[in-house]
C-alpha cells in the first residue's frame, strides 16, 4: 500500500525508498520538487527517470488533507478546516501581527483527552492523533493558498490537541519544516504549547523550538481545578522542569495565562504568578477568556483585565496582554472544535 509522503522526513523517506529497491538520492529530489518547487504531480519531476517516476504511486501518495472551509474574521484572521477522512476534521488559524508576523496555528489531534475545563477541544474526547503529514499538510495547504507576497512567519502548535500527547508527529513534522530540503523554517519561529506533561518537555528543549506552557493557575489547587493534568504534575514539577529548559536553551519560556472571571483574575492571583515565575527567564501572556457555549466561564470585566496586567508590571514581570483574535469565527483561543455545527 501506498504511504503518505508528507509522514516522512528525509532521513525516513530515504529509508524508505531503499526498502523499496530504489536510490536513496530519489529521496532529496522527491523533497526539492515537492517543498522547493511545490510540484505535487509526479509527472512534472521532469529530473526523474521515468521508470521511477511511473513506480511512484505504488509506494507514495502526494494528496494534502482537503480543507472544506476557509472562513475570514473581520480582523484578519483566517480559520481553516481540513478533511482527514473518517468523518474527521481539523481546524487551523492563521494570525495576522504587527511588523507583517504572520502566524499559523497547527492542531496536533482530533479532540483531546486532557479535558482542560475552559477549553472547547477539551470538551471532545480524543478522537485521533494527527500524523506528521496531516500537521505539515495544514501549513502546506494554507501557503498555497496564500498570495505569494504574503508569508507564513511563525508556527504555533496551540490548536487542537496536546502536542506532547503526540510527539512523534510532531516532532517529524517540525523536522520536516525546518529542514533545508523542506520548508526550511527557522526552529526559533516555531513554538510547541504544553499544557504540562512535564517528563516530554526536554522533546522541545532538544528540538531547538520555543516553549510555550499553558499554566493558567498561580497554585496547585486552581491549576488542579481547571487542568486535571495538574494533578499528575504539579505546578512545583513544571518549574522545575522549565527552568531546565531556560538554561539549557538561554531562551524564555512563554506562559499562557488565561482570565477566567473569579477564578484565576484576582490581585492575589496576580502577585502569586509573578513570585512562582520570577526565578524562570520567561514573559507571561495573560489571555482573557473567549466564552464559547457550556464552558460554565466567564471574560473579566475590562477593569479587572487591566489590573491584573499592571499589578504584573508593576512587579517587574515581562507581561502582555494577547490581543483576541478570530473570536467572531470561534477561532479564538480555546474555541476550536470541529463541531461545524457551532462554527459554521
Ligand atoms: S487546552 Fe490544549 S491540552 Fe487542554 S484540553 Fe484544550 S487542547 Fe487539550
């Protein structure tokens, strides 16, 4: 049977075609054309022999997850949803910033098991963990259908799913994307979000990309309350184990810290969060929650938002406040499912 081309990196694709009896260069050449050329019908590899060539849909396929909608918020932003067959689907959000930053936000699983509470993926049990050519074929789909002027400058994993519940995909994917004989993106303008699972996070720091940790909770016992996770590492461990990843990396961590009215939004909340992150090289994001049907939460009110964001500079921390993008398309933050019913 045919394997999907976008699964492999180099080094496996090379691997590959030799079981199958062909050169180990056809690898490289497949990559240029594919990434470098982005010519997906084998026909047009004109360098290619043409015996090769002819045996090549036996052993590969070149088709990318076909997106069923595009949907473009007022702002900019621009939400995809991609077919993965199985009546399954995917979401990815594409943000546009400041300075012409323009960030793609990848999904790593169908639902997630992690059950954060405020999260709408939460609310939908894992129904299946991407491959690394379904994470690749976000980003590839997404650029061929950008104008060549406009470029994707950064790539996010926060979307659906838990990327280290999916590592392996992941982390060929970003092989894959960075590659020289790939996209050739830079390591640094691709961050990993985790919501904690705290033995894989040395993966990111190896990995060479950005870390990013959903922490959204100053102690054990809110943590605990709106990511169970918490309960299996406790905040004490995530520390721990991202100050590891500061120092062998000399890089920041990114905490996301998400608002919930009465919840996580006090002033004490805030000093709390300054004095357990203080020690770690990091900035803090603090992202006022976008309300999607059933989550039982609340936005703050704008007072309060603005408060706690100055009690953090006023401390001294490195602190913004992530502009809500997409929410009128529920591409917000925490809003993606592939509910089409509620997005649509
Ligand atoms: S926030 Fe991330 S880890 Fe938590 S339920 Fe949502 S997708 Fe899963």
């Amino acid at each position: 049977m045919s394997q999907d081309f976008y699964s492999f990196t180099l080094p496996k694709l090379e691997e590959y075609l030799e079981s199958k009896g062909e050169k180990k260069f056809r690898a490289s050449q497949l990559f240029k054309w594919v990434y470098g050329h982005r010519t997906l019908d084998p026909e047009k590899m004109t360098n290619l022999a043409k015996s090769f060539r002819d045996n090549l849909s036996e052993h590969l396929r070149f088709g990318l997850p076909p997106v069923i909608f595009e949907k473009i918020s007022n702002d900019g932003t621009r939400k995809y949803l991609f077919d993965l067959g199985d009546n399954l689907s995917v979401e990815s959000v594409l943000i546009p910033g400041s300075g012409g930053r323009l960030t793609l936000c990848v999904s790593s699983e169908v639902g997630c098991n992690l059950a954060c509470k405020f999260c709408y993926t939460g609310k939908q049990k894992l129904k299946k963990r991407l491959t690394a050519g379904e994470i690749v074929g976000q980003y590839y789909q997404v650029l061929l259908k950008l104008p060549e002027d406009l470029k994707i400058t950064n790539i996010v994993f926060m979307g659906m799913g838990e990327p280290l519940d999916n590592p392996q995909a992941v982390f060929d994917s970003i092989e894959t994307l960075t590659s020289t004989h790939g996209f050739g993106l830079s390591r640094k303008k691709i961050t990993v979000s985790t919501s904690g699972i705290v033995p894989m996070i040395p993966l990111i720091t190896k990995s060479g990309t950005r870390l990013a940790v959903s922490l959204n909770g100053s102690n054990n016992e809110v943590r605990s309350e709106v990511m169970p996770i918490n309960k299996r590492w406790p905040i004490e461990q995530l520390m721990e184990a991202c100050q590891s990843y500061a120092d062998e990396t000399r890089e920041k961590v990114t905490f996301e810290y998400v608002l919930l009215k009465g919840v996580t939004d006090s002033m004490d909340q805030a000093r709390e969060l300054y004095h357990l992150t203080k020690k770690i090289p990091c900035k803090i994001n603090i992202i006022p929650f976008n309300e999607h049907p059933e989550s039982g939460y609340f936005r703050p009110s704008e007072g309060t938002i603005h408060r706690f964001q100055n009690e953090l500079i006023r401390l001294g921390a490195q602190v913004l406040r992530r502009k809500t993008m997409g929410r009128d398309i529920y591409a917000a933050c925490g809003q993606l499912t592939t509910a089409q019913k509620k997005t649509s």
